[in-house]
C-alpha cells in the first residue's frame, strides 16, 4: 500500500525513531505480536503522536509478511 511521506525533519519521527523500537515481521506468534504492539503504543502515546502519526511510523517498522500485508 502507499504509506503517508514523513518529512525527515519532523521532530517526532526523529524522536520516535530514536527509541530504538523492533521491527514486526508479521509473527504467528501472539505472544511477540502482543508484544511489539503494547511497546508501540506506549511509545506512540508518550510522544502524543496524531492518529495519522501513529499509523504512519508504526507501519515504518513493518518488515517482511507484515510489510506485504499493509
């Protein structure tokens, strides 16, 4: 799918990208699927991210299945 540009000079992708947060491939597993969400959502929430921020640099840490699912 398109994914939303984020301009590169935007504080709180910088911000957000800093924290360091793994990648999600798409696991079967619930247990890491649950996981790097609840992380995800606690980061996106301390940064008081937008509705379209969060999906759009959430979806920046997709990989593999889960990059060709979105």
């Amino acid at each position: 799918g398109v994914q939303p540009q984020v301009p590169r000079g935007n504080p709180v992708f910088q911000e957000f990208c800093r924290m360091n947060l793994p990648t999600f491939e798409g696991q079967y597993e619930p247990t890491e699927a649950s996981e790097w969400l609840f992380r995800m959502e606690n980061v996106l929430e301390d940064l008081e991210c937008t509705p379209a921020e969060k999906v759009t640099f959430a979806t920046r840490f997709f990989r593999g299945a889960a990059s060709n699912w979105w």
